[in-house]
C-alpha cells in the first residue's frame, strides 16, 4: 500500500484534540483508503511504541550475568573493573619502592665501574710485577741449578745438569730448563 502523507490542520482557528488531529486529506483520493493507510501507521506506531516500552523494561531489569567486581555501564558496551582505591595505593607505594632500588642500583653499577677500571688497573699492575717476580725467581733458580751442578760435579764428574734437575724433583719447564738441549731458555 502507498503511504499517505497528511498534513495536521493547524492554521485554522478550530479547537485541536490531540488526540483526534484534524487532517487536510486531497480530495481525489477515496476515504476508504485513507481509512485503511491511517490503521496501518497506527499499528506501525503502537508496535515501535511497544518495542520501546520493553527495551526500557529490560534496562531496568539487574543484568543476572554481572559479575561483582565488573560494572557494566548503559549505552556504552564496555566493561570497567571496580577498582579499590587502597589497593592501587599500595601497589603504587611498590613500584616508585621497586624504582628508587633500581635507580640506587644503576648508580651503585656506575660506581662499580669506576670502581673497576681502578681496580683493572691495578690487577694489571700486580700482573705486571708477579711476572717480574716470576722471571727473578726464575732466574735466581737457574743459577742455583748450575751453582749446584758445579758442586756435585766436583765429586760425581759425569753426572750432568739433566740428572741434577731430576734428582731435585723438578718440572724442567717451571725452571726454564731445555732437557734436549740440556740448556735454559729465558
């Protein structure tokens, strides 16, 4: 069916019930049409009044799946957590704790590492002078190994350095001694 469009009579100055408004209808269209098109609107209107009115009866009804914690807002899908201002307090207090301690953290590593260079350097300088201490020493045991040979040769004339070492128990390599060669090296 054709919906007619009708226009309230308002311009002239007769009594308007609002319930019953006064129509200005053309007249070539038949009154049994007008009849049934204004039936059809009417029933179009109570059914979108209808839907309304139970829409608003089901946003009045408690929603049975709201969780306690969780508050759902209207008009807007979107789910907020009830948040216990105590709590996030606390949780704050935590984290500004967690961050000073790391902050105290990166300064005490920045100190280290001053710190350390200092102490690089000197572990280098103890390297330094254990390997002098160790090339004396090493000498001063060469010396004393040939010192000895000297001695013992005096009374055993074939007993050579190799034996000497051995018969002194000692690694030919810490002393720098060349049992092949049958010399030291430096």
């Amino acid at each position: 069916m054709k919906k007619l469009n009708y226009q309230k009579k308002e311009s002239q100055n007769l009594p308007i019930n609002p319930e019953y408004p006064i129509i200005i209808v053309p007249t070539n269209i038949e009154p049994a049409l007008i009849a049934t098109n204004l039936t059809e609107q009417y029933a179009e209107l109570q059914k979108k009044e209808e839907i309304r009115k139970k829409r608003e009866e089901i946003a009045k009804q408690p929603n049975k799946f709201q969780r306690k914690d969780f508050v759902v807002q209207k008009k807007k899908i979107r789910v907020a957590p009830v948040i216990d201002r105590s709590k996030v307090i606390d949780e704050c207090v935590k984290l500004e704790r967690g961050i000073q301690q790391l902050e105290k953290e990166i300064q005490d590593l920045q100190k280290g590492d001053q710190k350390s260079d200092d102490l690089k350097q000197k572990e280098i300088k103890e390297i330094k002078e254990l390997s002098q201490m160790i090339q004396r020493w090493k000498e001063a045991s060469q010396e004393g190994i040939i010192e000895l040979h000297k001695l013992v040769s005096q009374q055993y004339p074939d007993m050579t350095l190799n034996q000497v070492v051995d018969m002194l128990k000692i690694d030919p390599h810490v002393v720098g001694y060349n049992p092949v060669d049958q010399d030291f090296t430096s």
